[in-house]
C-alpha cells in the first residue's frame, strides 16, 4: 500500500494510525499542503478534491479518510476497529464523526488560508475560529464519553478504535493552538491512553519521513 498525505494533515494522521494498529506494510508520499502539490494536475487525476490522503492499494485509489479506514477494517479485520454490535458500532461511527465532520471540515488548512487570505483576519483572529470550533465539539464530545458509561481505557471500552484514531489528531491540533484541555478530562485520559501504545506514537507528525 501507499499512502499519500502530509505530516500535518489530520486526515492522513488517522489512516497511518489505522494502518499502524492493523500492522499493514506501507510507504507514504508526501503531498506538501502548504507548497500547493496537492493541486498539481499528476495529484488531481489521483483524487479531483486535491485533498490528503490518498490511499493507494492494487491498483485502486482510495480517498477521505474515515472510508478509507473502514475500507482497511473491511479488508484486514484483526484488531477490529469497529464493534460487533449495529448500536455499538453506530456509537462509535457518531463519535469519530463529531471530529471527522463537524470539527476538522471547518479547521482545515484550506479554510485557515482562505480566513487569512481573502477575508483578511488577522492571526489572533484565525487562532480563535480555530479553538472555538475544536472546544465546541470537544464540549459535547466530552460529555457523551463521561456520561454514557461506555467509555472504559477508550472511547468505546478497552479497545482502541475508529473513534480514538479520530481523537487523537484533533488533541494533536488543540496542542498546537494551545486550547485549554482543562474542561474534557475524560477526553485528556483516553488521549493520553491512546499515546502510550506504539500504532499512535509511530504516527504521530513528527516522526514522518516529510517532518519539518
């Protein structure tokens, strides 16, 4: 498998932690964001939304992270990354999609950039659109995994999966911008969880070949 992304990128952070926690062999392609290669035209033909990552495996491109993802748990089951019961699974698709839709879509890259440049604001003011959008979902996100009583060392039990690989990007990114963690212990404990274990450390960004 290869797998084209950027080491910043949250999205491809995701799949190399899947890819890490399935043990899955793979290279990685680095698609520089912020020198513009994702939208160089040998990219584009490889996926139109110039977006990372990209994921490519005999011979099919695959694209968007969280499909990508259940593509890898569809195809190399063990460890599952998704539970065996429709309501359980359904749990934890809702969880990784409070991040994977309603959080990132609106922090990424593109949308700091197209807030800075052609809109205008300053730095202070795209640090704090970025915060308030994390601290919104990380409200409601903390609060279904400290009331719910189905979190247990992660987001769903003892095992890590779909959920936790798409929490730990987003902690990544609040660390960066330096929000205040304070108000979501629980999501501070499985972050914290999560880092001890190898799949995540090894992904995190700045072990990637394209660190910088």
């Amino acid at each position: 498998m290869k797998l084209y992304g950027y080491f910043r990128s949250s999205a491809a952070f995701r799949v190399r932690i899947a890819l890490n926690l399935k043990r899955i062999a793979y290279k990685q392609a680095s698609i520089h964001l912020r020198r513009g290669e994702q939208s160089k035209p040998n990219f584009l033909a490889m996926n139109p939304q110039g977006l990372v990552p990209a994921l490519e495996d005999d011979g099919q491109i695959f694209i968007q992270s969280l499909a990508i993802i259940e593509y890898l748990d569809e195809t190399h089951p063990e460890p599952p990354l998704l539970p065996g019961h429709p309501a359980d699974r359904a749990r934890v698709r809702g969880l990784a999609q409070i991040i994977g839709c309603d959080i990132h879509p609106i922090d990424n890259l593109r949308v700091l950039r197209y807030l800075a440049d052609p809109l205008g604001h300053d730095e202070k003011t795209v640090i704090t659109w970025f915060n308030h959008w994390i601290a919104k979902g990380f409200e409601a996100l903390e609060t279904v995994l400290a009331r719910d009583g189905q979190a247990g060392e992660f987001c769903h039990g003892d095992t890590p999966g779909l959920a936790d690989i798409c929490l730990v990007p987003q902690c990544f990114n609040a660390q960066r911008h330096a929000l205040d963690m304070k108000s979501y212990p629980t999501i501070a404990r499985i972050f914290a969880n999560c880092m001890k274990l190898d799949a995540f450390e090894k992904a995190r960004p700045e072990k990637q070949p394209d660190a910088e």
